[in-house]
C-alpha cells in the first residue's frame, strides 16, 4: 500500500497541486499517450538497452525510436548514459516504473471486470 492510500494522507487530494507540477505531469501523460512510447518505456523499466535493441523488440525504425526518446527524456521519464561510442536508457526510478505498472493494472481490472483495489 502507498502511503497516499490511506486515510491519513487522503487530505493531500483536498489541494490542487501548483500549476507548474499539474502543467509538467500532463505533458508526461501526453508523451504516454503513444503506444510505440508505452512499449519502450516499459521495456526500460526492466532493463537499460540502446536504440536499436529497442527499435528491434517494438518493431519501428531507429529513428523513430530515437525521436520518442528524445520525447521521454524531455520530460525526465527516460535517462540515458554512454557506454562507449553507445547511449543506453533506462526509466528514471521507482517512480516512472509505478506510474507505467499502475496503468497497466488498472487496464487489466478494465478489460478483464476484475475488482478494484480500495
């Protein structure tokens, strides 16, 4: 359980967030809105690769993938090192890899009927 899902912390969904998080959170939501991005960035939860590993698991050309990491570094999902002559990425904490996991469960309980947690 998250701390904010307790009744404790539920007054912290009883203030609006300042319009600068509220503003940066949605274009993190808008850059989750493509499915070829969802694909890279939950295969970066799991493991750091270079762009054509990733072009090659989601199936679209290099620079494709290369523009929607481009998109997902903007804002801050994806990080990147260099090893070499070579760029790897990853997702940037336990943060981005909750949000991404959440979504997908929530989409599960959708399309499957099953319950929701309270």
């Amino acid at each position: 359980m998250y701390a904010r899902d307790d009744g404790a912390a539920a007054g912290g969904w009883q203030r609006l967030p300042d319009s600068g998080h509220v503003e940066a959170a949605a274009e993190s939501f808008r850059m989750l809105a493509d499915p070829t991005r969802l694909r890279i960035l939950w295969l970066l939860c799991g493991a750091e690769h270079d762009v054509g590993t990733l072009a090659e698991k989601v199936d679209a050309a290099r620079p494709a993938v290369s523009q929607h990491l481009a998109k997902l570094r903007m804002t801050g999902l994806v990080g990147a090192r260099r090893d070499g002559r070579r760029m790897l990425y990853r997702a940037r904490g336990g943060h981005v890899r909750r949000l991404l996991g959440e979504a997908m469960e929530a989409v599960d309980h959708h399309l499957t009927g099953a319950p929701d947690h309270n």
